[in-house]
C-alpha cells in the first residue's frame, strides 16, 4: 500500500510539472506571436491569460506560480530583461486572478471588477516603463495629439469649444476603463465556451449576462 501511495504521488507531482512547463511554454509564444507575427494580435492578447489560469484551476495556485515564473524566465532569454517581464503586467496577474476567483466559485462580477482594475493598472506601468525607455512622457504626448486633433476638428466644424487637455485625459481614462471591461468580458465569455471541454468549468455567468453567451460558437 505505502508503495501504491508513493507511485501514485510521483504521478501527481510528474503530471504538476508537466502541465506548468507546457502551460507557461504556451503563456510565453502567445506573448512572443503578439510581438512578432503580423496578424492574430487580437487573438492572442484573448488567449493569454487563459493557460495559466486552467494551471491554477487543476494544479492550484502554487503551479500557477511556477508557471508565471517560468514564463518569465522563459521571455527574458527569448526577449530580454525589459519586454519579457511586461507579460505581467496584466496578464499574467490577471491569469493568477481569474483562476484563484474561478476556483473559488466567485461571481462574474466579482472576478471581472477585479480583472477591470488590474487591466487598467497593467496599461499604466506598460505607458509609464516605455515612457522611461523613451524618456518622454507617453501620456501627455498621446492626449496631447488627441486633445489638438479635437481641436482642429472642431474649428473645421465650426464648434463653440473644444475639449481642453486634461478634459481629454478623462475621456481617455474612460475609454482605457471600457476597453478592459470588454477584454475581461470577452475573457470570460472565452472561459466559459472552452474550459468544460477541457472537463474544468468555471462558475456559471450571471442572469443578465446568460442571453448573451447562450449561442456557443464552439
């Protein structure tokens, strides 16, 4: 019996190891086809937090952590000190997060407010570490072209007033917030269609949100 118990935990541990390197191996070609093929970019930026988070949902938080780490390592060698680790910000955080809420069995609203905050905070440290690889201010440069296009636009219109700069900060906020939103959404609604063909389902959506996915592409 003491044997049976020794082979069948030597499976476990080699079944672990296996499905981290394989998971964070398929976490790092997606982030590499996201630099250098010149289409599925959409696709990709999709499907990447998802490998990690299926680890996390099998193996548990502490093989996903062993294959964040792994990715790492894997996309410093194959991309270097600077754009390698920008995997994480957001989405090898927010593979750790979604799966750690869908093991949990939380509620999409839940785990996509989370994912909303950690989208939006992702896409500042990525704008404020060019910015320092630049050394100029990517945020004020982009507001500021858009808050002159506007401007342009609106003299060509013949409009009153045009929105000032930091009026052009705040929509850009917003529409930074919406275009996480839809990414989260998305994520889950890909979540949904795949991960119980893979025998891992995630908690069911929400009512509100069950006409929308009630269509299965899949």
């Amino acid at each position: 019996m003491a044997a049976d118990r020794q082979l069948a935990q030597r499976r476990r541990q080699a079944r672990r190891l296996t499905e981290t390197a394989y998971m964070a191996a398929s976490t790092g070609l997606l982030w590499v086809a996201i630099y250098y093929l010149p289409i599925g970019d959409a696709i990709f930026r999709l499907a990447i937090p998802l490998p990690l988070a299926l680890l996390q949902l099998r193996q548990g938080p502490r093989a996903a952590l062993e294959g964040v780490a792994v990715a790492l390592l894997l996309l410093v060698v194959l991309m270097g000190p600077v754009r390698g680790p920008l995997m994480l910000f957001p989405y090898g955080f927010l593979a750790l997060w979604l799966g750690y809420c869908w093991g949990r069995g939380w509620s999409w609203w839940g785990s996509i407010s989370g994912g909303l905050v950690i989208g939006t905070v992702g896409f500042l440290v990525r704008v404020a570490v060019l910015s320092l690889l630049l050394g100029e201010n990517l945020w004020v440069v982009l507001t500021g072209a858009a808050a002159g296009v506007l401007e342009a636009l609106a003299d060509r219109l013949h409009l009153f007033s045009s929105p000032d700069l930091q009026q052009v900060q705040l929509m850009a906020v917003g529409l930074v917030l919406l275009q996480n939103l839809v990414y989260v959404s998305a994520i889950h609604a890909v979540a949904h269609w795949v991960f119980p063909r893979l025998r891992q389902p995630i908690p069911a959506p929400p009512p509100l949100l069950q006409p929308l996915l009630a269509l299965d592409p899949l």
